[in-house]
C-alpha cells in the first residue's frame, strides 16, 4: 500500500530517478492501483473545541 500526498503529476520530480527508471517504477505500482479522490471539506480545518473529537 502506498498513500501521498503528493499528486501524480510531481511523482517524476519527487521520485527523483531518471526519467527510464520512474516511469517504471509507476508502471508496477499504478498498473491495478485503486486511486480513492477524497473530496469535500476537510475535518481538519472545521472549527470545533480544542481537543474534541468529530462526531462519526
């Protein structure tokens, strides 16, 4: 399992590989990857008193 924030287009200069080499390392792991988008607001920037938890 692999999770970034990074999006995809920046993988290339992140990876840091040349170009050969990160192209097939993204191959391998983008052939059956499953590519969940979250959308919506963020949790984390929703104001709510410090310490609490948000409702489910």
């Amino acid at each position: 399992m692999v999770t970034s924030l990074l999006l995809m287009e920046h993988w290339h200069a992140w990876i840091g590989a040349p170009a050969m080499m990160a192209d097939a390392m993204l191959d391998r792991m983008l052939q059956q990857a499953h590519r969940p988008v979250l959308e919506g607001e963020s949790l984390r920037t929703s104001e709510r008193p410090s310490g609490a938890l948000p409702s489910p």
